[in-house]
C-alpha cells in the first residue's frame, strides 16, 4: 500500500483556522484546507485523534504547546505515515486529529514523545474510511468559510496600515434563482440600513453552454468597519438572508483607510 507521501509527493499543504462551538461549547479549529480535494485518501481508513488536556501548568504557554504539536506530528507523519488533517482547541482539551493507514495505536512511540511535557493524553484509534471528522466536522461550512475569507481580508488590510476601524462603504453581491426571489431579498437588506447599488442579470446560459441557475444578481451596500466581529456577524447574516430567498451570497469589498 503507497503511503501518503507516495500517492502525492508534490502535495502543499494550506492550513488555516476559524472559530465555532460544538455542543455550545466553543472552540477554534485549525484544518489543512488542500486536503478537501484529496479526502478521503486510498488506504487511509483510521482517524487518530491525540487528546491533551489543557491543565494551568500549561494552558496560555502557546511556544511550549507548538513544540509538543510539531513532536507529535515529527513522529506521527514520518515514523507511521500519518496524514496531519486538524486540530480542535477547547477551553481545557486540545485534539489533534491525523488518519493511519494501519489498525495499530502509536500511543507506545507517542509515549516517548510527548512525556518530556508533563501532560495528560489519550490516543483514540476508529476506523473511519470516509473521513467523516474531516469532510463534515473540521472542514468550514458557508459562514466558516465567510469568517476565513473576512479575516484574510482583514490582515491584508492590516498590512497596509488600515485596522478596520474606520467606517467606510462596504460593497456586497448576492444572485437569485428568480426575480421575484431578489425582490424580496432587496426588502430585508433595505431594512437592515443597505442601499441598493444595481441590479445585475445575466444571459440564460453561460459561456459554455451551462444553464445559468443564479442569473439575478444583486450590488447593495452600507456604511460600517470592517473589524473581524462586525464584519463576520454581517455576512452570517446576509448568507442566511440570502440562502432564505433561493440565493447565494458572493462576497464583498471594499477600499483601504487610515494610511
């Protein structure tokens, strides 16, 4: 059986990172995002998922936490071939999820790795050949998704001396199944203090001959920051809004400030 590493040797990494809450506990995962268009990879029919409990002594010590993270992975990924998928932070549990192509727990060779840390762990091993964790617990739906996408703007904002505090026109596009549908979008928006930029439609069919199932479209905008809170509580909105009325929402823009 070819190891992972086999299957896609040029294979890069894309790793990031959102907040949610499982069971209204809340939490932030960390996922490598390439890995959707590999999942479920052949052969690699174990989930594996290192539990380390978060006690004072090291809860907040985040070097000391990345060092265990990257000795676990050191081990895991090149003594047992181990696919490095994601991580779920808790209050006071970290999970550090990986899949094996092998039934056999690396809680032995782990041992040796992690005991210079003085923490408490656990080593769960599943069969789980179609990468349920992965594909539909780590990987990000639409407000996830809105929520990276909102901060990779944000940095690259930051990056040029904007902070996002500054109120500024913020520009978004969402398309309908029907005219009738965008009408009644244009209602909600217009109540939530939007104004309405243009209406775009678009032909029946696509360049290649596609039918065209979300042709009416819509350009609105307001006034407001673009800090993270603000900006994400925006968009889960306007996604739902959007979903609601047989739509999808597109994203936004808008212009850099404050340098």
């Amino acid at each position: 059986m070819k190891s992972f590493k086999e299957q896609y040797p040029d294979y890069q990494e894309n790793w990031t990172y959102y907040f949610t809450s499982f069971s209204d506990e809340r939490a932030s995962v960390a996922l490598d995002l390439n890995l959707l268009e590999k999942a479920p990879v052949n052969g690699y029919q174990w989930r594996c998922v290192l539990m380390v409990r978060l006690e004072d002594s090291i809860r907040g010590h985040y070097q000391e936490l990345d060092d265990m993270d990257d000795a676990a992975a050191a081990y895991l990924t090149e003594s047992i071939d181990a696919v490095r998928v994601g991580r779920i932070t808790f209050e006071d549990q970290l999970h550090y999820i990986y899949y094996l192509n092998q039934d056999t727990n690396p809680k032995a060779g782990l041992k040796g790795v992690l005991d210079k840390w003085k923490v408490e762990w656990e080593v769960e091993l599943v069969a789980e050949p179609d990468w349920h964790t992965y594909l539909q617990v780590l990987y990000p739906d639409r407000y996830e998704e809105s929520q990276i996408h909102n901060r990779e703007i944000y940095e690259q904002l930051k990056e040029q001396g904007d902070d996002g505090s500054e109120r500024r026109p913020v520009t978004h596009w969402s398309y309908f199944e029907t005219p009738a549908d965008r009408k009644q979008f244009v209602k909600l928006v217009l109540a939530s203090g939007y104004e309405i930029g243009e209406e775009l439609d678009a032909d029946e069919k696509t360049e290649d001959g596609q039918v065209n199932e979300l042709r009416y479209g819509l350009m609105y905008w307001r006034s407001q920051t673009i800090e993270p809170e603000e900006m994400d509580a925006a968009c889960a909105r306007l996604i739902s809004q959007s979903e609601e009325n047989n739509g999808y929402y597109d994203g936004w823009e808008t212009e850099v400030k404050g340098k």
